[in-house]
C-alpha cells in the first residue's frame, strides 16, 4: 500500500538539490496515482468514480509534467518507484479487484494518498529554496486537497 511512500522514496534522499527529495516524493506519487486511475477507468463500476478517475489521471500526469521539467532545471533525475516500494504497493491492490469494491478501495487509496502527500509538501514547504518548487508547491496543495475533497465526496455516494 501507499503507506509511507513518501518517506520510503523521497525524504530519505541526502544527494543531489535540496528540493530533490520533494521533487521525487511528488513524482513517485503521479506515477502511482496515474496508475490507480487507470485501473479504476478499466474495471470500476461507477462512471462518477470513473470520470474521477480520469481526471486524477489526467492531472497527475500533467502535475508529472512540470516535476519533471523543474527536476531536469534542477539535474536532478527522478526515478520510478520500485515494484516494491509501498506506492506501487497499493496500487497492485487494486489488481485483484473490480466494480464496486475497486471504486470504493480506489477512492480511500485517493483520500489517504493525497492527504499524505499534502502532509508530506508542508512539511517540506519551510525548507525548500527554488522558486520554481515553491511555486510548484503551492498549485500541488491546491490541486490535491480539491482532489481529496472530491474523492471524499464521492466515497459519501457508496
């Protein structure tokens, strides 16, 4: 599961930049929920958990796109997480599962994941030094609370 992917992947980094420990945390996430996503659009049962998914999908993989381009500004190079790290984890969960059991396992994942994540960049907040991953810090905030207070709404519909 997703538990403590953040410190498992990011935080305990000591190379490279110092916002490249967050920088990674971040990446690892969108990789990881761009995958739920796609699992919860393939076999999942409620198109409004399914249009969710599709837009958890599409703005991981755009939010993705900028860590990225801030990480290579940076050099730094990020890595996908690893088969056994705990983000791919919860993930493969969902591997075993569909309909209706997969949209509910799909939006908890969704509610615990961003809000670790959104623990995770402010906790980080005070300590980083680009500008650009400041920035970057403030849209992640926003775009995941919103996304968690979708999801937790939509887990309120089951």
């Amino acid at each position: 599961m997703m538990v403590g992917f953040a410190l498992a992947l990011g935080f305990g980094l000591t190379t490279g930049p110092p916002d490249g420990p967050l920088l990674q945390t971040l990446h690892s996430a969108h990789v990881c929920a761009e995958a739920a996503a796609a699992q919860a659009l393939a076999r999942g049962a409620r198109e409004d958990v399914k249009r969710f998914a599709a837009a958890v999908q599409e703005g991981h993989r755009s939010a993705d796109q900028a860590v990225q381009g801030i990480a290579a500004k940076l050099g730094l190079t990020l890595v996908p997480p690893a088969a056994e790290d705990a983000s791919n984890e919860e993930a493969s969960d969902l591997d075993t599962l569909a309909g209706p059991a997969l949209d509910k396992a799909f939006l908890r994942m969704e509610i615990a994941s961003h809000a670790r994540v959104v623990s995770d960049i402010e906790a980080a907040r005070s300590t980083v030094s680009d500008k650009l991953v400041k920035k970057l810090c403030s849209r992640e905030l926003r775009a995941l609370q919103a996304l968690e207070e979708k999801a937790r709404r939509l887990e309120e519909k089951l």
